[in-house]
C-alpha cells in the first residue's frame, strides 16, 4: 500500500488548507483512515481518523476547525483544515489501519504516507 499526501503550504494564521491523501496497492475501503501531525521534537499525534462508513473522531484541539472525509471509490482521504493557526505547524501525515473501527493511536497504523509541510505564520 502506497499513501501519497499533497496540499500542504504555507498559509497565514487564520487561513485554510486541504490536504489529500491518495491510496494505491489495495483498496481501503474498509479501513480506518486516519491524519497525524507532528511537530519538531514532539511524538506524533492523531488529528483527526475516519471509518469506512463515515464514523469520524477529532481531539479537542482541532475540534470545529478540522474536517475529514472520505471517497471509497476513488480511494483518497482528505483533510480540509479551517481558521488555522501557528500551534498547527508539523509535517501532516496520511495513515491507513488494518481495522475498521476507529484508533488513534499512531502504532496502531499499519500504513503511512511520506508526509506533507504545514506552516502557518503570524
């Protein structure tokens, strides 16, 4: 399974970016999908994690700014991110899981893309 991220940038405080997240190799229809960041010198953490049929989890701090979804037959996640602001800076990343029920945890995520930049400025 190949997870390959885009969208990511460079965007001001306030500002929005939508990240995709293209799957090949298999299809993921079933699986849990999942986005992470991960700042410098900090542990990667979930941002927000998606289930084939629409069941979706957010933690607090992206809550209401942060929305995921998903299309089954074109095998992409996205990621669309609103009102964002500098804490948001890391590298986000796509993640696929061997199960379909939701998890946050980024060792239970047997798939990763390579990582896109978000930097928000100011």
């Amino acid at each position: 399974v190949q997870l390959v991220e885009s969208g990511g940038g460079l965007v001001q405080a306030g500002g929005s970016l939508r990240l995709s997240c293209t799957a090949s190799g298999r299809t993921l229809n079933r699986n849990v999908m999942g986005w992470f960041r991960q700042a410098p010198g900090k542990e990667r953490i979930i941002v927000a994690a998606i289930t084939y049929n629409g069941g979706i989890a957010y933690p607090d701090s992206v809550k209401g700014r942060f929305t995921i979804s998903r299309d089954n037959a074109k095998n992409m996640v996205y990621l669309q991110m609103n009102s964002l602001k500098p804490e948001d800076t890391a590298v986000y990343y796509c993640a696929a899981a061997l199960i379909p029920t939701i998890i946050t945890g980024a060792n239970q995520y047997a798939y990763w893309g390579q990582g896109t930049q978000v930097t928000v400025s100011s």
